[in-house]
C-alpha cells in the first residue's frame, strides 16, 4: 500500500524549495532597484548589435551571453537515458533557424550552432509564449535564430583544438564549414572531428557478510574514439509562398576499447592474483537524409510536408582471456559478438489555417516505420565443441539472440491555438497513435497499440516580465527495440548479457507542470520555478524471468505504475549591483521524489530513472575591453541519488560531480583562443553493490562490493575563426 506522499520526503521537498524561493525573490528585489524596463510581450529579442562588445565568432558564443539560455535549451533527462524518448518527429522543437525547424533527428539545430557564424545573425529571440506563427509547439521556451537576409554572401569557420587526458594521451579535434548565401539559396556545409577518448581507472574492495575481506579488483579500461561527422543544410525559397529544405548527416566512429583487470583472493595466505585481459574492437557508423516543403497560401493557410531517413549501425566484439601470476599463457574464456542496425522512415504532413481572429487550427498525419535488427553470439569456455565463428569457444546463445522488430505507426493530430486576450493563450491538441510491432526471427510475435494522447497549455502574462504556465500532457515512450532481443548487460560485469523480451509495452506518462518564469528588468536576469507531477503508467525496469529459485533470470520489462513529484529552480541573475553588468551567476536546485511498487522485489523504490535532485552554480564574466571572458561551473548530485535493483542484488550510485573552468580570448587576427579544464576536483563516480542468496527479498546477504572510477581531469586548448 502507498504511504501519503506527505511522509515520503514532500514536506522536506517543499520547506527547502521555500527556503530556495525567498533567495530568488531577494536576489531579484536587489537587480529591481537597479533596473527597470517594459516588455512588450512574452517573446524577448536580443539584436545582433547586443552581442557586439563580445566580439562573438558563432551562434553559440552569442547564446552564451544571454541569461536564463539554459532554460530554453534545457533537455528532459529521462528522454536522455531511454535513448530518446520522441516518437518520430513530433511537433515539439527547441530551436529554430528563420523560425523553421530542422527537418532532422541525429542532424538537428542544435548541432548547428558552433556552424553559423555570427555575422550571419541578424536577431535571436527567446520564445516564451504559444503561437500559430510557430513551426513547432513550444514546449517551455524555445530559441529562433533570424539571420540576415544577403543578395550573396559566404562565410568560412574553422576550429582545432587538442585534449589531454589522464594517462597523458593528447587527442585532436576540429571542424570546418563553408555557409552562405547565393540568390534564393542559403546552404551550410561542414565537417567535425570529436575526441571521445576515455580513459579509466577504477579500484573494488568486496567485503563478505561480517565485513572481512574477501577479494580486490583493480582494472584500467581505455576507448580510442574519434566521431567523424560531415553534414549539409540547404534551404531554396523558390517563390515568396514555397520553401524547400534539405538535410543530411553521416557519421563515422570506430570506437575501440581494451581493458586489463587485476583480480585479488584475499581469503588464502598468500593471495592467489588472477589477470583478465579484454579486447573490444568495435564500428559504429550512422547517416541522415530529410527535408521539408512548406506553401504558404493567399488566405493565411499553411502546408507543409517533413520526411526522415535514417540508419545507424553498431559492432562490437568482446574477447576475454584469463591468465595468473603462476601461468602467463592466457586462456580464453569468453567471447560475446554483437551488431545492431536501427532505421528510421517517418512522413509527416499538415495544414494550419485562421479559424477565427485569435484561433489556428492544424490538421496533420504523421507515418513512421522503425526498423532494429540484432545479432549476438556468445561463446563460453564450456563443455562442448568450440567453433570459429564463436572465437573457438562452445556457443551458448541466449533466447533471442537473432531478433528483427518492425513498427508501423500512424499518428493524426490536430492542434488549436486560441489567443484568449492580450495576456492569455491556450494551446490543446489531440493525438491518435496507432501501431504494430512485429518481432521476427527466433521469437514470433506481432502486437497492435492504440493511444490517444491530449495535451493543455495555458499560459497568462501577469505582466511583462512575469509569466505563469500551467500544462497537462499525456506522453507515449518510445521502447528501445534493443530489448527485445539479448543484449549485453550494462549494469552487472558477473551477468554477460540479459535475455530480451518481446511483451514489451510502451510506458505512458501524464505530465502536470506548474511554471513561475520572472525576466528581470533591463535584460537584468530570469528567475524560474517549476513543480511538475508526473503519474506512469507500466514503467520499464527489470522483472522476474526465472525458471526456478536456483536459476534467478531477469530481463527489462513492465514492472507497473509509478509516481515522481519535484520542483525545479533556476536563476540567472547579472551582477550589476556590485558594479560587475558583464558578469552572470547562475544556480539551479533540482528536489524530486518517485516510488513504485516493484513485485520482484516485494518493496517500493525509486523510479527509473528518476533520482533525488541535484545542483549547479556557475559563473561568467566578460571583459569587453580586453576582449577575454572567462567562467566556472559546478554541479553535484544529491546523495543516495539512484539504486539500482535487480532480482538478487541492488547497487547504489553515488552522486555525480564536475569542476569545470575555461578562459577565452579574442587574439590576433579575430582568432578566439580557448582553454578548458573539466574535472578539476578529480572526482570518482563511487558505487555499492550488494549480492544476495537466492532472491534479494529473502535479505540473505552474500557480499558487499565498493568500487570506484575516475577517468581524470581533462585539459582542452582550442583556437576558432571567421573568414
């Protein structure tokens, strides 16, 4: 039985979230008696002459100086960790070019906006309200970036840039793109060199029932990863009516690992060592392709036309082998191989017309067909006769090893907006999602989903600069096909792969969100409260698939109904009070609580993914008349932030932390010199597992593991152009 929200930690949530309010509301009482100003409405614009003491190079640097960015480019954590949680296009964007968005997934603004260069910019905007004149429904806020409209123009931007990381490996990275303008055209391509270099070292103490020692584990783990990524955006107004976009993306990363592992039997005298070496070659490759066409008829209607191809390809290869002090032969005793190919192929089509002075309604059909294709092959030393294609190992495949699962999803939509008075909007739209998921290959199985999905959004300007918005909003996730069939297991290294599991259903979320957004006087700062209540419905997280008490299995799965409740605060605020106007200091609070039932291990825990909160300050000051800026940034998460259960073992993060600092300067020639350091603290991301007899709920502990992983602190020096 669920206990009253107020005994789970609410009234704590809300005295600290007080607590946090009047901070706000004090710092802000002391930037109102320095500044004053009107807004005209809730849309806030910043010309390009507002950025000029900057000397800016890109978009991006000229996002940076603008308080409160964070808030409209602020993602949803929990779509992050289920990979995406946006099903096809949707009509939600964050950023828009012209007030156009990009008709694109992997290749999407945001990648943008080190690629536009800031002569380009002719005004940004910050859109705080709902609108018929939108390319998308505004989610909280969203940027649009206008450029300046040239008979013929190009720009040239360039970057290169060297990381050193922790072990002393120095990484290159670097970008080039050409964009510009040519009679109707506008175009932009580029190309952008990424070091994911990573470099681990991690140490585990495991400690037996009475806390004697039992063994150690001391391992480094290394990636040599560089993303290669070339894309190109054309967009051709062919009449004053019709517009045309294209877009495409490929991708390119080879991402190989290796590990060396040193394993410590502290019981006997003296400790046996025993030496694990793992090989992880691996490829992973992705490409885009879409466009639009939009018309824009004489009586203010609207059409307009998305589509989207996609593909990503995954592979990896992992090999064991196990040696020890006595024997330096190594003997191999696993290989796990794995490829994955996920594609994508939506349409979505839709026209918006006037019904009325104040109201437009859009009408549309959005088709989707998803694709995810999987392979593993497991090879254990086993009994058995070994094979080639298994490393010559004995095969030992899991169910599900071989899996394709196929959706076909139709979703029609329609969407109203209603400008109720010159304060007051609402927004509603209806959603009907109708889909079949077919899994073939060792599993059979075809199943048919039907949603409707509604969605409220009002929002009153109580003033000029104050702003109030209330929303409720049915969500529909995306399953990550990926579970369908037998993977690795990322949370266990004793548990090699999980089985899949082709009874998967979407979760489904109601979303309630109450949202307090104050702009400060004279561009002096923002000041934002949100509290969000979130209802869900077959939340995904790991279920029971034994076949008996002495062969405990599990697989992710539908564990039922959960509920996360919080409040999120933000500020960002300039100091023009203590005669700092270029400086901006900038805090976030994060409070949340969830709980759900979870049968399979007869208690109530946290939803996944949702931890308890965390926190943020930072710091930014530009000095125009040297041309430098500099900045700090700290984050940490709250303690006991997030367990981890399974079926007979629970682990607990601990929270996660960054000290992070950088120092720009605009030198010779209009180059921008750039030095980065992340990590300053050397933080290590701590964790406890605890294993138990049999079923964890039956509390017979068997071990207790501690570990922890630094991957060091990182040193960035980069150097950026126009031209």
């Amino acid at each position: 039985m669920k206990t009253p929200a107020l005994h789970r930690g609410l009234l704590p949530l809300l005295y600290s979230g007080c607590c946090f309010l009047s901070l706000l509301f004090f710092l802000a009482s002391l930037s109102t008696a320095l500044l004053a100003q009107d807004r005209p409405d809730g849309t806030v614009t910043y010309p390009a002459t507002y950025f000029a003491q900057y000397a800016p190079v890109t978009v991006n640097d000229m996002l940076n100086r603008i308080p409160g960015i964070g808030l409209a480019l602020e993602v949803d954590s929990a779509a992050r960790y289920r990979g995406g949680n946006d099903r096809g296009l949707g009509g939600s964007d964050r950023i828009l070019i012209n007030g156009k968005r990009l008709a694109g997934k992997a290749n999407e603004a945001g990648a943008q906006l080190n690629r536009i260069t800031a002569d380009q910019v002719d005004y940004i905007e910050i859109v705080r309200g709902n609108s018929a004149d939108l390319d998308v429904q505004n989610a909280g806020q969203l940027v649009n970036i206008v450029l300046l409209e040239s008979l013929s123009s190009i720009a040239y931007s360039s970057e290169l840039g060297m990381t050193h990381f922790r072990d002393g490996t120095v990484e290159p990275s670097g970008s080039f793109s050409v964009s510009g303008q040519t009679g109707q055209l506008n175009y932009q391509i580029s190309t952008n060199l990424e070091t994911r270099y990573e470099a681990l070292e991690s140490f585990e103490i495991s400690l037996l029932p009475d806390l004697s020692l039992n063994e150690t584990r001391a391992f480094d783990r290394y990636r040599d990863q560089q993303n290669l990524s070339i894309n190109t955006n054309l967009v051709y107004q062919a009449t004053p009516f019709d517009r045309v976009a294209l877009n495409a993306l490929y991708g390119n990363s080879d991402p190989p690992s290796k590990l060396v592992r040193a394993i410590t039997d502290l019981k006997p005298d003296p400790a046996p060592v025993v030496f694990e070496r793992e090989a992880l070659p691996a490829s992973s490759d992705n490409w885009e392709f879409g466009g639009d066409y939009e018309h824009n008829f004489t009586n203010s209607g609207r059409y307009k036309l998305l589509f989207i191809v996609n593909e990503k390809n995954d592979s990896i290869n992992r090999q064991r082998y196990l040696s020890t002090e006595l024997v330096n032969q190594e003997v191999k005793n696993l290989f796990l191989d794995t490829h994955s190919r996920y594609r994508e192929r939506i349409l979505r089509s839709s026209y918006a017309w006037d019904l009325a002075s104040g109201q437009n309604l859009e009408l549309g059909l959005e088709g989707a067909q998803t694709i995810q294709d999987s392979k593993l092959r497991l090879g254990l030393k086993i009994p058995g006769i070994g094979s080639p294609d298994y490393g010559g190992l004995v095969p030992a495949d899991p169910p599900n090893a071989v899996s394709t699962v196929e959706e076909i999803r139709y979703e029609g939509f329609a969407i109203h907006n209603w400008q109720l008075n010159s304060r007051l909007s609402l927004q509603s739209s209806l959603l009907y999602e109708t889909s079949e998921i077919e899994q073939r290959a060792d599993s059979t199985k075809s199943r048919s989903f039907n949603f409707m999905k509604p969605k409220l959004d009002l929002r009153f300007n109580a003033s000029n600069s104050l702003q109030l918005r209330l929303s409720a909003e049915k969500q529909v996730s995306q399953l990550r096909f990926a579970d369908f069939s037998a993977s690795t297991n990322d949370r266990d290294e004793d548990q090699d792969t999980i089985a899949g599991n082709p009874e998967l259903i979407p979760e489904e979320t109601w979303r309630y969100d109450v949202n307090i957004d104050y702009r400060l006087p004279e561009d002096g700062g923002v000041l934002n409260t949100r509290l969000f209540y979130y209802d869900i419905k077959n939340s995904i997280d790991r279920i029971d698939i034994s076949s008996g008490s002495d062969n405990l299995a599990t697989t992710n799965g539908n564990v039922g109904d959960g509920t996360v409740y919080g409040m999120n605060f933000n500020i960002s605020l300039r100091l023009a009070r203590i005669k700092l106007p270029d400086a901006v200091l900038t805090g976030g609070l994060l409070l949340q609580e969830s709980y759900i039932d979870d049968p399979m291990i007869a208690r109530e825990r946290r939803v996944v993914p949702y931890d308890r909160g965390r926190i943020s300050v930072g710091f930014r000051h530009d000095i125009t008349r040297w041309n430098l800026n500099y900045g700090i940034n700290y984050f940490d998460g709250i303690d006991g932030n997030r367990p981890f259960f399974d079926i007979d073992n629970v682990i607990y993060i601990g929270s996660n932390s960054n000290l992070s600092l950088f120092l720009e300067k605009v030198g010779f020639a209009g180059i921008t010199y750039r030095f980065e350091a992340d990590n300053l603290l050397d933080h290590q991301s701590c964790r406890e597992r605890r294993r138990y007899s049999g079923y964890l709920r039956n509390g017979i502990l068997k071990e207790i593991e501690r570990y922890c992983t630094t991957n060091g602190t990182r040193l960035s020096f980069k150097a950026r152009a126009t031209f």
